[in-house]
C-alpha cells in the first residue's frame, strides 16, 4: 500500500477528503470494533477478525488526527457502506400502532424470506388490541414487547416509556439497522432510541409533509424528526421523495419504494369474501349505499369531530338508502363524541374496530368512504372507491391529484355538502371511482429489502425506484 493516503470516497451524505494519513496503514475508527485499513482509493473497514473489507466509507462530521501510531478520527461518526463480504445483517423493526403494524407486516415477512437478513421484531404496544389484531392475522410474534400502552395516555407517557424499553432491547439486540415506520409517537422514539445508539436508521414511509406543524398533529412533525434521524429514507412516492430533496437528505440515501400498504392489502382482499359477524353480514350492499366512516384524529378530537358527525347524521337523515358503518377507534374521547352524536340512530352502525382483513373487504364492498385515516386514503383509491377526507390539509396529495380523493375539511355544512354531491351526481361519482395505484404496487417491501442490503454493500445496486404506470 502507498504509504500516504489521499483521496476522495464516495458517502451518503456528502463527498469526504481524508488527507495525509502518513504512513500509517491502519486506522482506528469511531465505531471500535472495525479499523479502518488501507490507503488511497483502497481505504475500507475491516473487522475484529479481518472478516469484513468494505469497499469504501462514510463520514459524518471531519477527521481528526489524534497522534500515536494509528489515527484516530475524533467527533466523526462512520457511516458504513458498501460492505463488501458481510454475509449477513441484523434489522430490527420497531412499531406500535394498528397503521404501522399492517404497513410493516409485509416487510417482515419479506425480510424473513430473506437468507441475508435476520429479522428482529420489537413492538411497543402503543396500541394494545388493535396492534394485536394485526399480529395474530399476519402471524407475528414480536420478539420484544414493551407493552407501553394506557389508557388515555399523553404523547409524554408515549415518548417516555417507548425510549426507556426501547434503550434496553437495543443494548441486547445491537442491530446494524434500526427499521420505523411513518409518523406516529413510537415511529418518532423509535428512531431517537437508534440515534442515541448510533444504529443506522431507516425510515419506512419517508417523506410525507403537509407543511402544517399542527395538521396531522403531532405526526408532521413526528415524520420530520424521524427524517432528521434517519440514514436510509423509504420514500413511497416521487413526491416524497422530491419533499426530502427540498430538506437536503441526501439524493443517495433515499429509494422510492411504493408503500407497504398496498402490499399488505393485496394479501387481505378478496372478491369471494364473506362477513361472519353482524351487522355486516345483514347489510345489503346491493340496495344500500354504504358508507364507511373512519374518525379519530388527535387534531380532529373535540368540536371538529361533533361537527363532522353532526353532518354524518344529516347525510343518513336526507338520503334513506344511505347506511353508515364506523368502526370506532378505541380512544376513549373518541368513543364519547361518537356515541352522544351517533349513537341509536337508524341505519348508523356503530361498531368494534374491525379486523384487517374484514375491514379491508369492507372498503372493497362501499359505496364510498369518509376518513381522516391516513393508511386509508391509500388503500381505498387501489380498490375504485372515493374518498372523502376529513381534514383540512392532507400529506397524501397523490390520489386527490389523480381525482378519488376529496378534502371535505371538517365543518358540517361542507361535509354535508360534499357528501350530498357524490350522492347525487352520479357522472361526479363514477369520475371518483376509477381505481388508481399513485401509492404502490405491491413490491414495495421488496424493494426495501432489496435497498437494505444494496446500503449495506451486499448488492452491488440499488432497486429500481417505484413509478406508478402512466394513466393505470
Ligand atoms: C395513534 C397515532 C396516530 C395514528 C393512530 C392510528 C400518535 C401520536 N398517534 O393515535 O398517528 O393515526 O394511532 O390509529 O402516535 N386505545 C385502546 N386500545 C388500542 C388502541 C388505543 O384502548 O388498541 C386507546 C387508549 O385509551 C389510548 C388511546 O386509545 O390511550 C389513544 O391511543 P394513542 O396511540 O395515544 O393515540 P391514537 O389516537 O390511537
Ligand atoms: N383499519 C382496520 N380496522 C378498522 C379501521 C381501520 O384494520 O376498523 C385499517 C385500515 O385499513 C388502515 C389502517 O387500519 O390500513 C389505518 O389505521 P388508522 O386509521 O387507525 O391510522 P392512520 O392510517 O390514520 O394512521
């Protein structure tokens, strides 16, 4: 090897000129159990055992010269890629709501399926019965579970008990990466927890912005404090990705993957499928127009919620072959509003939260759907139904770009109004109701595996980004 190194490597964040490293052929790294060795354009990382050469390397910060016989860099953090013999890598997955848990599913399984990656799955039970729910229909048994979940439980009571289990599960585990998911108070501890313990993070469903600090509240920022944490963005569409690009995460650190949802759901709907439990399996879907109705919100929780159910009460009142579903979210202020303004009423079924593969059949089988949901207004326009949204801004611009999603806003005149529309014109109707793919494929897991191991130099490339067909 040359005895002096100069040279320019290629990083995930920026390009890194390391400079005089004098004679020296071995290096100490920051990250202790891998040196870095060689010289040049050779410079990689090698492990306790020399088992492991990486091609090239990753900085954060700059180098410092320590003295003594190797350099050591101080106050700069390594950022492995490109490894080229590592055989195997180690993921952890970290989750906790209903949404991410159906969201993350598919990935998990498509890791499992992977002989490169081993699997580790901690849930922290944010969510309690509805996380459970998803579990049991995807057989995951989660290795951890922190079993965080209260009842009417502040975002502190989240944050707190999250990062407390999740610090001790990752001293035990020690993954190489560190897998959350969107937006929600786990997905924000999550990644903090990984931070802390300089994991690689990735963030699954990068990207998604409103540009309003309190509209999806607290998950906007939520999803921006994730992506400030995050070394790999899984962006499911161009426009996320283009969102990141305007925050300046690093072009290669970011994949388009489409969104897991649309994987999952793929699994779950099924033309033939029959309701077992009432009232679903009374309801005739040939003469009724059923409406499905999701609400639950934190933003939504209190006066804009009585109003959007004040005007799913006027819309059952004016149109007598409209039937109303909700299944009511388990938050108990949530369960309170609904019941003093829904509840009793004629063709309005208030109901347990349903399962996902029910539920999904369900949305299949509507007339039409109204939803402050953000996994919904992803799934229902894959399956031809519009979607009303209940909210005033949305972070999924994609479908009501391509016409089957509405904001409808929160105020009872609008909402009654926009309902009336759809049920009245039909031409309005049926322009909705065209099935659109703008959020994924269903290889969107596979991509991101296919990406994980193309961060962690087991591929040589990168996975193809997600474009949804032309005019599909
Ligand atoms: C959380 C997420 C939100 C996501 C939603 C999905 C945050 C800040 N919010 O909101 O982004 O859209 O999940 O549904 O992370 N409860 C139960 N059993 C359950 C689930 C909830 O009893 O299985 C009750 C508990 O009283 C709990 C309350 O619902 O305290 C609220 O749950 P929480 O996770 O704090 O907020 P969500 O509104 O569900
Ligand atoms: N969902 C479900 N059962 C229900 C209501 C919703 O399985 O009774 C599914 C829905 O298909 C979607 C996800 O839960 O995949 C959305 O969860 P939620 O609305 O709680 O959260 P958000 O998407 O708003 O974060």
């Amino acid at each position: 090897m040359s005895p002096a190194a100069k040279g320019r490597f290629e990083s995930f964040d920026s390009e890194v000129r390391l400079e005089d490293f004098g004679s020296e052929e071995r290096f100490e790294s920051f990250d202790s159990e891998e040196r870095l060795v060689g010289s040049g354009s050779e410079v990689g990382f090698e492990g306790p055992s020399g088992e492991n050469h990486f091609e090239g390397f990753a900085a954060k910060g700059s180098f410092a010269v320590s003295g003594g016989a190797g350099y050591k860099p101080a106050g700069a953090s390594f950022h492995r890629i490109r490894r080229r013999s590592m055989n195997r890598i180690r993921v952890m997955t970290v989750f906790g709501t209903r949404p991410e848990a159906i969201k993350m599913a598919p990935l998990v399984k498509a890791m499992r399926g992977c002989g490169r990656i081993e699997t580790v799955v901690c849930v922290t039970a944010q969510h309690r019965e509805m996380l459970d729910q998803v579990l049991e229909l995807f057989g995951i048994v989660p290795d951890y579970d922190l079993d965080i979940m209260r009842k009417r439980q502040t975002l502190t009571d989240i944050t707190v008990r999250a990062l407390t289990g999740l610090e001790r599960v990752l001293d035990e585990v020690k993954p190489d990466a560190l897998l959350v998911h969107g937006d929600t108070t786990t997905t924000f501890a999550g990644s903090l927890a990984g931070f802390y313990r300089q994991i690689r993070v990735g963030h699954v469903e990068a990207g998604l912005r409103t540009l309003n600090r309190y509209s999806p509240f607290p998950e906007e920022i939520n999803r921006r404090l994730t992506g400030a944490l995050s070394d790999m963005h899984f962006a499911p569409t161009a426009g996320a990705r283009e969102n990141l690009l305007k925050e300046n995460v690093p072009e290669k650190s970011i994949v388009v993957t489409g969104n897991t949802v649309i994987d999952a759901l793929i699994q779950v709907v099924d033309s033939d499928y029959r309701f077992s439990g009432l009232p679903l399996r009374d309801i005739d879907f040939g003469s009724k127009r059923v409406i499905l109705l999701t609400c639950h919100r934190r933003e939504n929780i209190g006066e804009p919620m009585a109003e959007i159910f004040r005007a799913v009460a006027d819309i059952v009142s004016a149109y007598s072959d409209v039937e109303v579903v909700y299944p009511v979210h388990r938050n108990p202020a949530v369960i309170d509003t609904a019941r003093s303004i829904l509840g009793g009423r004629e063709r309005i079924h208030l109901i347990e939260p349903l399962d996902y593969l029910p539920f999904a059949n369900l949305m299949g089988r509507c007339h039409l759907v109204m939803t402050d949901s953000g996994g919904i207004q992803e799934e229902a326009p894959s399956l031809g139904k519009p979607v009303l949204v209940l909210r005033e801004v949305t972070e999924r611009p994609e479908a009501v770009q391509a016409g089957t999603v509405r904001l409808a806003g929160v105020k009872r005149e609008r909402v009654f109004e926009e309902a009336s529309r759809l049920l009245e014109d039909q031409g309005l109707y049926n322009k909705m109701a065209h099935a659109v793919n703008p959020y994924g494929d269903g290889k969107a897991s596979q991509r991101i595996v296919d990406a994980l191991l193309y961060f962690f130099g087991i591929n040589e490339n990168p996975p193809e980004d997600f474009c949804p067909a032309a005019g599909k």
